[in-house]
C-alpha cells in the first residue's frame, strides 16, 4: 500500500521575472567544482531556494527535492531522493527503490551502495538539491546522508538549502576543500542589490538614502526587503512610512506582514489567511477551503502570483503553488490569533476536498490537523474495509493512528484492526498481538454495541482469526494457522478481494510450511492469479514457485521447473527481479536444475539471484548461498562451496522447508570431504537424536528439527560406521532412516521417500548385507513419479554407484539404472581452482565479468548478456579493480592478460 509520489516537490522552481542577478554568488557556485556539498544555511526569507533555482538553470542534470516534515521517515526521504535523481538520469536507483520498497528493514548503506555504484559510472555531472533540509530531524536520515555524501563520486554534487547546519561533518570536510559554504552574510543584499530590487519592484524610485535606510534597517534581509517593497507600494507617504520603520528582525516580520496584510481587500485577507494551511494549493482547493469567499481560487492565485505575494509556482502550467514558507507560518500564526476556531473549519475542508480526489493520504493529514478525529477514523475505518487496496501506506497510517487519541483507538475495531494489520505488516509483532487482544476482549465483552458499529460483524471476526492465524504460523504452530485462516476466509465476504487476497496468500504460505499439498494445489493457483490481476508480485510469483516445490517434492521435477521458469518470465515482464519473490523464484529454479544435475544452468541463475538479492538485501540471500554451495560441491570444487557458506553464515535466517538449513549443509560438505569427525560435531551440537519427534517443518519446540536435518544426521551416522566399522552407529541410521520413510509416506512425499530408502540401501550395503541393500534400492527406484532427483545419487559417491552396477548386472529396473550409471561415468572431475597469482583470487562470477570487459562490450551490454541489473556488473567492475590493483577496464584488461587470467 504504498502512497504515490508528489511529483511537484520534484519540481524546479521557476525564476521570477524580476531577478537580481547574484554574479557573485553564481560565480562562486560555479568556480568550486571539486567540493561535493554546498550548503546555503541561513534563517528564512534569505533567498537561499531562488539562488539554487537560478543556479541550476545553466547545469544539464539536476534533480530537485523540496522536503517537508512528512520526509523524517527514512523510507519516504530516501524514494524521494531517488526519484528526484531519476529526474537527472532515468536510469539511476532501480535497484535502491526495489530494496526500499521491501517489507524487511534496510540498513542505508545496504541501499546507498548501489546507487553510489550507479552514480560513479556517469559520463557527466551531475548535481542534485536538497531544499528546506532543516525541516529533516530524523537521526538516522542525517546518517545515512553522511555515508552518501562520504562517498559521493567526482562529478557529482549536493547543494542543501537548510536555516540551520545540519548535522554532518562539515568541519572535516572543510579541511578537506570538500565544502563550499554560503550563510546569511553571502545571501544578503549589497546596497546595489537591493537599490536594483526596489527600482523593479516600485513604480516611484526611492532616493539612495532611502534605499540604504532600508537596506540598513532590514540588513540586507531579503525577505524583509520584499515585504517592505509591498508596505511602500500603498503607502500615501513612502517618506513618512520609511521613517517610522524600524526594530530588529522579529519586530519588523511582524510589522511588515500585518501592515501588507491590513492593505489588502478584506477577500483577499481572508483568502491568504485560510489558505495559509496548506502547504501547497490549486485553484479548486483553495475554493474548497474558502467555500463561497473563493469561487475561482485559480484566479486568485494567478492575482498572488503576479502581485508577487510570496506564491512559488510548483509546475510549468500555473496549476499548484505553495507559500513561501516565511510568509506561510507568519499567515498561521496570524491566524492562530485572529481566528483560532476557523483553524479546524478550514483543514477539515481541505480533507474532505482531499477524499472527494481520492488522496486519503493528505485527507487523513487535514482531518488530524482539523482534530476531525473521528472523521480521521472513518477515513481509515472505510479504506480497511474497502474492496480495493488501501489509499494510504503504512507510514501515513501509523502517522495518523499515533496522533489519534488512544481512548478513540481503543473502542474502535476497525481502528484495532488496522493498527494489528501495520504491525504484523512491519514486523512489530508484539503490537500487532496486543491490538488482537483488545480486539477479541472488546468483541467477546460488547457484541451487539459493537456489531452495529462495524456493519458486517462476522468480516471483522473473520481477520481477528486471520490475524490470529498469522501469529500461529509465525510461532511455528502451522496446523493451528491452517484452522484458524481457514475458518476466517468462511468468515470473510467473497468480494473483499484486498482483505481475502491477503488472507489466501498467508494461508497458501501456511499449507506450504505445513506440506498440505492438497489444500494447497487448489489454493495457489488462485493467490498467483490475483497477484497478476493486482499487479502484486510476491502473490503472484509466490503461487507458482509454492505450486513448484510442492510438485517436486512429489517427483514431478520437469513440471515444478516449468512453473518456476513462468514465475521467472513473470518477473522479467514486470520488472520484479530484484523483488523478494522475483530473488526467491531463480533461487527455487536453481535448486530444481541442482536436482535435474543441471549444474551450470543452476549456478548462472543463482549468479543472478544472488546479484539482485545482495543489491537488495533480500531475505532470500541465504537460501541463494546454501543452493550455491550445493552447486558447488556437486562440481567438486570445495573451495567454493564454503566461500558460498561464509557468505550466508551472516545472512538473515530465512528458510524453506524444503531447504537445507545452513548448519546441515555444512555437516554434509564435511562428509564429502572425508571429514566424519566435523560432521559429528555438527549432531553432538544440534542435540539431534534418533529418537525425537519428527516433524517435516521447524516448530517452536524444535527450531533445528526439521526432515532435512535429520536425513542429514542419518547421513552422518552412516559415515560414522563406514569410518568406525561400527555397527552401533549403522543401526541407529537404520532405525531413524525407518521413522523417516514412514514419516515422508504419510506425508506423500516421494523424493523424500526415495533418499530415505537410498540411505537405508547404503546402510545395509556397508553392513554387508548385498540382497537387503537391493530390496531397499528396488523399492526407491520402483516409486511412481514422472523424474528422478538424480543428485540423490550422484551425492552419494562411489558406493551408491556400485550398487546401481550390482542392481543393473541383476536386471533391477534395468533402463533407469542404466541411465543414472551413466550420469557417473560421465560426472565431472573435481574443479581444479584456477591459479590467480592474487592476494585475493577473482571469483568466478568476476572472472566471468572480466572476460566480457575484455571484448569492448558496455556495461549495459555485459549486464543484458548475464541478465542482472547494472548496478551489479559495476558493483563486479569495481571489486575487480580493486583486487587487480587498477583503475579502469582497460589496465584491467592488461593486467589479466599478464597474469595468465585471460588468454
């Protein structure tokens, strides 16, 4: 539910027709080119908007943002930076914007990396403003500013028009000549500035004493000086006037905006007054806020605007203006004494002009504003309940339902229900639980008060339930998750597609966690369809790459493959790559390719998802890494099997049940290299035991017990008695090799089936015991499916291949048997590292990088070619200069010649 963005506060303000040309300071803007920052801090009214406004008019790319006190949450300033830089180059910040708009927190520099890779690459400079900075109070944002503009790249520059220093290190970047500095005494008005000034703006000259009593009582202030220059125009005596001019800075505020105020028509005061809350105003608005005292508010501003009363166009078409934000906040403290009860009248105006335009986001500001509080909560009461999706983000709602007052929430279902739907949306589940709780207590104890408040009370029981269902899945109490979000969708209206759209993806999540593969083949289909429909990605590529690993799982591996490869296309069409779902559904078509022994394929997309996902910082990161150091230990190469593990060791915990977990995947790279003991530290550890429960997913109980780890414990238990020639260790193998046939056959799961019965065949091979070791391998290869895991048995070596040739010389499904054998003969050998006479070795994905660079071919280019974002090629770029120890492609290029790198 994210708010569309403003596109006026993208906007370039326009030059006014009577400009004092300020040389010097244009001068000064332009000699300074090698200091990244400019900063203009100086109080209001110093001109500081319409120097950068001048300035960035003879500059070819700029982008321009106007903040306001909405962008303190990081989220919002940070797209709106990168839109406005998207304003100077198109091509910038897909990959920030797609990590942003990410349901998982972001740290900046995960984000600003990218962009910063982005913004090195340009072939011009480039400048972007931050205007009216001081509004920005946010901790975090000044931090994360701090690192962008750290390492901010030549050619690009940031101005911030700001009333006070931010908090940045400005001081060492003084030193460093990396600041360019104007306050209050570069902005003001020389003698011959404002002598120019006043002649353009009064139909009678003033005298020079006259100007320099003016310049010397305002101090070269700006806006003093223009708000003079009004008090003159209709003053009877301008002499006189002059003469009884005086006070410091605040006093003369005061005196000049009520003395051009009280010269108004008493309409127009009005109209200036009202329309003062607003920070930015068309024509219908303002007639909406004035009612009758304003029928054509355009023509009124048009009238401000050529009277110079201190509107800023915001577009090119004279349809949006704002107040100077002086004069704006002198209007509302003028206001806030002359008519403090209209304050309310006219916000609550201007949010009912904001719903009848569909703009609930800025409605919901208004009605706050207005202490319209429970106009407020029946804005967000009928979105909740709305068929569509919600005209406001999680930000706006949070925003608004912090400033309701907390009895109103509390008494409110609705209100409790959006407050729990934004915590477990953002991941704050304790509030979210606790609004549930007040929730069900107010409907347990007050059903009819509250039935005939919330219209249809079985909806709101319905995504009680839900919610409730959510909170048991994420405790790992997946049956109970599955009962509840069933019996709220019996609950819930048919046509409610937002409510029940998430409502069918949280329980198609809960059927796959839960393996309900029944359930879910009649569900999923459906949740990717309204994904598609709603243009959302995670249901839409969700419910083709959950439909996969169900039908995997149950041996139809060609048809899984095709639904993730549709999921893939999906992506690619909509432009949902670097999404969390676009990461996940290349993730899960590589491990099907792994399976299939399919390993380059696998390895390229996985070399793909993981670009996007490290871009991101996706939480599919670590599934990425754990396929990729599968991949590689199925092509032998060991070294980057644990590179792989070392990269997901840090990643966010985040897993399928159909995936290894991380710590198994380890304990089976250790057998693979022959070493048994690492691996029995990884089972004494765990806690894992022959007798526990078994179950196919994690539980709350048992966060480490899933299937997959104790397919791998049997696995350790047999190498364990291969090593020890033990048969203790082989028969606990057999023992909870039998618990897990049984538990995979009520399940229906056949791949699993098969491994747990190729394990127990191996057991008995390494027991000696030739005729049950073929029983149990018959069994596995008798099993109905449409396609064999092959991995299942290349993994397990040399012993599975001379049972395969045993069961062959028999005649035990002699074609299939036939085929696997041939797999080994024709399985690579062990991948011989490349030697790289480096401190830090290329890795593949960069020597792949590198040899593209060496055909001339753009960046752009390279990336089509590997299909990854180009951010990601020049993320590559820059680690292979640095490890090459060199400063473009072209020393690269040399360097890797002479290292024997390329040929």
């Amino acid at each position: 539910m994210a708010s569309p963005l403003l596109l006026t506060k993208l906007h370039v303000p326009s030059p006014r027709s009577q400009w004092v040309r300020r040389d010097r300071i244009l001068q000064k803007l332009q000699q300074e080119q090698s200091s990244r920052l400019i900063l203009i801090s100086a109080a209001a009214g110093f001109g500081k908007t319409t120097v950068l406004s001048a300035w960035v008019q003879h500059q070819q790319s700029v982008g321009w943002l106007s903040l306001d006190e909405r962008d303190n949450d990081p989220t919002r300033f940070w797209t709106y930076l990168v839109a406005a830089l998207q304003q100077a180059n198109g091509q910038l910040g897909e990959a920030a914007l797609s990590m942003l708009r990410s349901p998982e927190p972001v740290s900046y520099d995960a984000f600003l990396t990218p962009l910063l890779n982005e913004l090195a690459q340009l072939h011009s400079g480039l400048i972007l403003v931050l205007d009216d900075y001081h509004l920005i109070t946010t901790p975090a944002i000044h931090e994360g500013l701090a690192f962008f503009l750290e390492h901010l790249p030549a050619g690009v520059r940031v101005a911030i028009a700001t009333r006070t220093d931010p908090p940045l290190p400005l001081a060492r970047w003084r030193v460093q000549s990396q600041l360019t500095e104007l306050h209050a005494a570069d902005l003001r008005f020389t003698d011959a500035e404002a002598t120019e000034f006043l002649q353009q703006s009064l139909p009678l000259p003033l005298s020079e004493a006259q100007v320099a009593r003016l310049q010397q009582q305002t101090e070269g202030w700006i806006a003093g000086l223009q708000l003079a220059m009004l008090s003159l125009r209709e003053a009877a005596s301008p002499a006189e006037s002059l003469t009884a001019f005086g006070g410091n800075q605040r006093y003369i505020l005061g005196y000049l905006v009520e003395e051009v105020l009280d010269r108004q028509p008493p309409p127009l005061r009005r109209f200036l007054l009202g329309t003062a809350i607003l920070e930015q105003m068309c024509g219908a608005l303002c007639a909406a806020v004035m009612e009758s005292e304003a029928a054509d508010g355009a023509r009124v501003l048009e009238q401000l605007e050529r009277q110079n009363l201190f509107v800023v166009p915001l577009d090119d078409h004279g349809l949006w203006y704002r107040y100077h934000h002086l004069f704006a906040e002198t209007l509302r403290h003028i206001l806030q004494r002359s008519d403090p009860d209209g304050i309310s009248t006219y916000h609550r105006r201007a949010a009912q002009w904001y719903e009848q335009q569909g703009d609930i986001a800025d409605a919901l500001h208004h009605a706050v504003a207005a202490q319209a509080f429970d106009y407020a909560a029946q804005l967000i009461e009928r979105e909740i309940q709305t068929r569509e999706n919600p005209r406001f983000d999680a930000v706006v709602l949070r925003r608004t339902l912090e400033r309701l007052p907390g009895e109103l929430t509390r008494l409110r279902p609705w209100l409790l229900m959006a407050q729990a739907w934004l915590g477990f949306t953002t991941a704050q589940f304790a509030e979210a639980i606790a609004a549930v709780q007040t929730l069900e207590t107010i409907l347990n104890e007050h059903p009819p008060q509250f039935g005939n408040s919330v219209g249809n009370l079985d909806q709101l029981w319905g995504l009680v339930i839900a919610l409730r269902g959510m909170q048991a899945r994420q405790q790992g109490q997946a049956a109970e998750s599955v009962a509840l979000m069933e019996k709220a969708l019996q609950l819930l209206p048919q046509d409610n597609s937002w409510l029940r759209s998430l409502t069918l993806l949280s329980l198609g999540v809960t059927y796959f966690v839960d393996d309900n593969y029944e359930a879910a083949r009649r569900l999923l289909p459906e949740v990717s369809r309204i994904g598609q429909v709603r243009s959302a990605a995670d249901p839409a590529i969700a419910g083709l790459y959950l439909q996969a690993q169900f039908l995997a799982l149950r041996g139809h591996l060609a048809e899984a493959t095709a639904l993730c490869q549709q999921g893939l296309d999906l992506a690619a069409e909509r432009r949902w790559l670097a999404t969390y779902a676009g990461v996940l559904v290349q993730v899960a078509l590589a491990d099907l390719l792994r399976q299939q022994n399919q390993l380059d394929a696998a390895a390229e997309h996985l070399a793909q998802s993981i670009d996007r996902a490290v871009e991101t910082q996706q939480p599919g990161l670590m599934m990425g890494y754990i396929t990729l150091a599968r991949v590689r230990q199925a092509q032998g190469d060991w070294a980057a099997a644990w590179g792989a593990i070392r990269q997901a060791e840090p990643g966010q915990v985040w897993l399928w049940p159909t995936m290894l977990p991380l710590e198994a995947c380890k304990a089976r790279l250790h057998l693979a290299e022959g070493n048994v003991n690492a691996a029995m530290d990884w089972v004494e550890s765990s806690g894992l035991s022959v007798e526990d429960d078994l179950h196919y997913n994690t539980t709350a109980k048992f966060p480490t017990a899933a299937e997959l780890a104790y397919l791998t414990y049997a696995r350790v238990l047999l190498a364990r008695g291969r090593q020890t020639s033990s048969a203790i260790p082989l028969r606990a193998a057999l023992r909870l090799l039998s618990r897990l046939q049984a538990l995979a056959t009520a399940g229906g799961r056949t791949l699993r089936l098969m491994e747990s019965l190729l394990l127990q065949a191996l057991v008995w091979q390494a027991q000696a015991d030739q005729a049950q070791a073929l029983t149990c391998l018959q069994q596995a290869l008798q099993l109905p499916r449409q396609d064999s895991d092959i991995r299942l048995f290349l993994d397990e070596g040399k012993a599975m291949a001379d049972l395969l040739s045993a069961a062959a010389a028999k005649g035990i499904h002699a074609e299939e048997t036939a085929a696997l054998l041939a797999h080994f003969e024709v399985q690579s050998a062990p991948i011989v590292p490349r030697r790289q006479p480096l401190i830090e070795p290329l890795s593949d994905r960069e020597l792949e990088v590198l040899t593209y660079l060496s055909t001339g071919m753009t960046n752009q280019a390279i990336a089509d070619a590997l299909y990854v974002s180009l951010a990601a090629v020049k993320w590559h770029a820059r680690n292979i200069y640095g490890k090459l120890a060199v400063k473009n492609r072209t020393q690269a290029v040399a360097k890797a010649r002479e290292l024997g790198l390329l040929q």
